[in-house]
C-alpha cells in the first residue's frame, strides 16, 4: 500500500469512527431534551363527513343564499342562481367574488360540468377558481376549471391548471353530470413596503382527492397573454369565474375556507 492509500484509509477510519461515536452519543442523551410541549395545537372538530367543514372554517356557500359573496365587477350583491343547495354561473353577471378577503388558507369547492355540455377545448366547461383577486375581471392566481374529460386542449389549460403556468401532474377529472372537489392550500406572495416581493406565491391541489399541484411556485398573477408579473397585495377575495364560452353553465356546492397562520 503506497502512502496516498495509507492516508484514504486512515480518513476513512476516523470517519467511520466519528459517525460511530455520534451515535453512541445520540443514544446516551436525554430524550426530553428533545420533546416539545408548547404551544398546544388548537382543538379542531372534523367535519360529519369528508367534505364536510371542520368547525374552524369560514362556511362561503351552504346551499341557501350568496349572502358571502358579491359582483366583482361593482360589489353589488351576486346574482348567480341558487336552487336546490346548488350554484349555477350567470355569464351575463359576470365573476363572482367573496365579501371577505384572505392571506393563506385552506379552500375546498365543488363543481359540475352539466351532463348535456357541448363545445371543445377552452370551449367546454370553461370556469375558474382565483386564489386572491387582485382586480376586475380575470385579474388574480387562477386555477382553471373545465371540461377535461376526453377533452383535448393546452396542457397548462386543462382543468386543476395552475392557468398558462403549470400543467396538472395528472388528469383525474370526472365525466361531465359528475361532482368534482378541488382541494387547494394556498400561501400568498409577500411583498416589503416598497412592493418588492419578499416571497412568491405558493400552491397545493387536490382534484378529486388525488394531488395535481404540489406546492408549485408561481411566477406571477395568472394571464392568458404575455409573462407572468407579481403585483402588491396583502390579503384578497375568492374569486369565481363566469366565463364568457357559449357552452352551458358549470354549477358549485359546498364551499368553505380555513384560514392558516403563516409559518
């Protein structure tokens, strides 16, 4: 063995020994050392059934009325339909927005393509979910809602898109008449004083309980022309689609949203 091997093997050793006697050490420490106890996590009742809300979350739509939400375009009150516990777009009214504004949350929607939908591609279906509305019309973070059941279209189009950034990780949607959920951990963009953005806008999807975004980074408020731009904004509405397709209107049940802490 020539000297150079010599050396390798004699670094070895005392790596190996290092590694050796850190556990050891590992095994001899008190283990209390490490148990936290403070603070207590909050006591939260699940909801009766899956889709249910749990008893900290803020109720958007029960079946009854639109009291929680209002006309982006002037804040008057919405004027969407509601029969039989259900929500169906108005495309005349136009979108949609929540009385309340939000930072991060949990959100949980569900959505109906009608079973007698005509069209294709962006011409089928065509709806929408804005994490934070950040303005009139189609400005805000979109997840896209639409026909994708045997339904060719862009990929960064298809429904549960993060809308011209971010393709679904697989297609899960369900056939048109079916109830779909989407449910979405948001963590909003955070900007300094100035409006520099100080940390991007993060999102997590579940569509029809499989994940189709994993905390996906986006680069920017959501468009259908042009690069992707962050604009100042501290907390912001829900927002709601009523796109203008000439397909039949999509439909929406049981909404409701947790508000998260930032971590």
């Amino acid at each position: 063995m020539n000297n150079r091997s010599r050396v390798g093997a004699a670094i070895a050793l005392v790596g190996s020994l290092a590694i050796a006697g850190a556990g050891r050490a590992d095994e001899n420490a008190d283990p209390k050392a490490t148990e936290q106890w403070e603070p207590v996590p909050a006591i939260v009742t699940p909801g009766s059934t899956e889709n249910a809300p749990p008893s900290d979350a803020i109720v958007l739509f029960d079946g009854r009325n639109l009291d929680q939400w209002v006309s982006t375009k002037d804040h008057a009150p919405a004027r969407w339909q509601v029969a039989a516990g259900v929500i169906t777009v108005d495309k005349s009214a136009g979108n949609i927005e929540t009385r309340q504004s939000f930072r991060n949350y949990q959100l949980h929607l569900e959505w109906r393509i009608p079973q007698n939908i005509t069209g294709e591609g962006q011409f089928r279906g065509n709806s929408g979910v804005f994490l934070a509305s950040t303005g009139p019309g189609d400005a805000g973070y979109e997840i896209q809602i639409l026909d994708s059941f045997n339904n060719k279209t862009y990929v960064n189009g298809q429904a549960a898109a993060v809308y011209k950034q971010s393709a679904p990780l697989v297609n899960s949607a369900r056939p048109p008449g079916a109830w779909q959920t989407f449910d979405i951990i948001w963590t909003a963009p955070v900007f300094a004083a100035d409006g520099k953005l100080t940390s991007p806008a993060y999102v997590t999807v579940f569509h029809d309980g499989v994940l189709v975004q994993n905390h996906f980074r986006l680069s920017g408020e959501t468009t259908n022309r042009g690069i992707p731009q962050y604009k100042p904004y501290q907390e912001a509405s829900i927002k709601l689609q009523a796109h203008g397709d000439p397909s039949p209107p999509i439909s929406f049940r049981n909404i409701w949203v947790r508000k998260l802490a930032p971590q």
